[in-house]
C-alpha cells in the first residue's frame, strides 16, 4: 500500500471560506467562477502576435517623446519597466495640470500596449504625492491602465527604510492635531497585455531559485540610490529594474523604458543579456544614459 507521502497520493486543496495554507496542487476554480470575478474575464480568444525588431533599432536610446514610438513595430516588445516623470517642477519636470499630467502618461502606455507582444509585461514604479491633500497616483494609474486593457499582475511595495533619512515629517509634533505620514515606500505597478503567460519558447531563464522564492513577494526591501552619485534628479537603483528583469523575461528579449532618464533600466536589460530600447525627450539625460552604457557598449558582445 502506498503511504500518504507519495505524491501520487496527494490530495488537492479547495478554497475555503477561511482560507488554506497548502499551495500544492490548490483547485481554485470555485473562487474564480464566483460572482466576484464575473466582470473580469476575459472571454475572448487570444492571438499570439510578436514581431522582430530590426537590429538596427536595438540598443538604442531616442531623444524624442514615447507618445509616438514610431521606430519600434507594434507587438515587438517582451517587458516595460519605467518610472514616469512626477510633475512636481523637478529639473526634468514640466508644471502640467494634474489632468494634463495623467493625460501624458495615459498617452505613452496607451502606445506601449500596441509596442507589447502578447502576455508582455510593464513594470511602473511611482510614488504617490503630497499631504494636502494626499495625491495616490498610483490608484490614478492602476485605473487608466485598466482602462487601456491592461490585466493587472499585482503590485510590490519597495521599502527604502534604510536608506530613508531619520528626520520625520512633522505636522503636528506628538499631537493628534495633525500628525502627517512620511512615506518611506513606493509602488511597482505590474501589468500584463491580454493574457497573463508569455507563450512557451525555447528562451533561458536566468533567475535562480533562491532570488525567486524571494522576489515573488510582494515587499522588497532595498536601498534607494543618491541623485548625486547619478547626475539625475530621481533615479532608481539598478536593483529595481535588475530584479524585474531576472522575474519577468527570457535572456535575449528586448526591454523597453519609455521614460528612460539615466538609463537605469537599459543599463541593467544590457548586463543583464537582453537587448534596449529608451525614450526620452531631454538632450541632456540622454547623454547621460549613453554615457553609462558606454563602457558595456565598448566591451565585446555579452550575447
């Protein structure tokens, strides 16, 4: 007689009204056949749709608006990671209206959809704004990107704690008059187009089994990077794009910054084996992204 342990003999779960800690073999079907999820599926057949990019366009950072990415084929692009502009009169910033502000990025991620292949992955990182009041950009975002047609993945809370400052935001100083939140975190917004998979390819997957236990949470904790040491008024680290790509790509597939600023996500895509490609409108950072990517550039072929 076999023993309970054979995992031949292992009994799936269901969920339950309180939940169920095993995740082995776990038959979901009841929750999503709920009225819960009525209105989110997706009932339509998919097509696969990719198209090859010509080489001459890869590696490559344009200085011109992502509104119109006119020299990327639609369906062609395997992951997005950005971090948009905050608009709030930052160097690299204009002074938009918050409408004409979420108009522009509506606009570029609107076009990213038509660039993405089919299962296509963006990665939005974002902090939400101000206390009077608060500005939760991040809930303006999820919305339009809904609205586009995106299928939304989840989110990660990055925790810059350790590299947070240890002053505090004051407001009404050890009074409930109006004590004011600091946040010490950000958002990465993940989408998908159309369906939740990439179709099954013969790429390498370059994440290691230690790294994905850890990043498939939700929380990361890492430290931010200075603007200083960069020559940018905000970037992010090279951990954040670096983690995102090891997750959500094959080796050699072509990532995309729409609002690539220092180059810190085709930096990491290029060390990373896969191939580039950047927009920015501002002459200045995109000498400073070229300049970053130079020395790898130089170095003979990674792939």
């Amino acid at each position: 007689m076999g023993n309970g342990n054979n995992k031949y003999n292992r009994i799936g779960t269901k969920t339950s009204s309180f939940g169920i800690s095993g995740r082995i073999n776990h038959d979901s079907t009841e929750f999503y056949d709920s009225k819960m999820y009525e209105e989110f599926h997706n009932k339509k057949e998919i097509q696969y749709k990719e198209n090859k990019i010509s080489t001459d366009e890869l590696n490559k950072i344009y200085c011109t608006s992502s509104e119109k990415m006119e020299e990327i084929p639609d369906s062609s692009i395997h992951l997005v990671i950005t971090s948009p502009p905050y608009n709030v009169k930052k160097d690299y910033d204009e002074d938009l209206s918050f409408t004409e502000y979420r108009y522009l990025l509506k606009s570029v991620f609107f076009e990213t959809y038509k660039k993405l292949v089919t299962g296509g992955r963006v990665c939005i990182n974002i902090a939400n704004l101000g206390r009077k009041p608060y500005i939760p950009l991040h809930s303006y975002i999820i919305e339009d990107m809904h609205s586009i047609g995106f299928l939304m993945r989840g989110e990660i809370i990055w925790n810059k704690a350790s590299s947070a400052s240890p002053s505090c935001a004051w407001g009404s100083w050890l009074s409930a008059s109006n004590p004011v939140l600091r946040d010490i975190h950000e958002y990465i917004l993940i989408f998908s187009k159309e369906q939740f998979n990439r179709r099954k390819i013969k790429k390498k997957n370059t994440i290691q089994k230690e790294q994905f236990l850890e990043w498939t949470k939700s929380i990361w904790t890492f430290p931010a990077v200075s603007a200083k040491s960069i020559g940018h008024p905000a970037p992010f680290p090279e951990e954040l794009p670096y983690r995102l790509i090891q997750l959500y790509s094959f080796e050699g597939d072509v990532i995309l910054d729409p609002f690539c600023g220092s180059g810190t996500t085709c930096l990491s895509a290029y060390k990373s084996k896969r191939k580039y490609i950047g927009y920015d409108n501002n002459k200045d950072y995109v000498e400073l992204a070229n300049k970053r990517l130079e020395p790898f550039l130089l170095q003979k072929e990674l792939f």
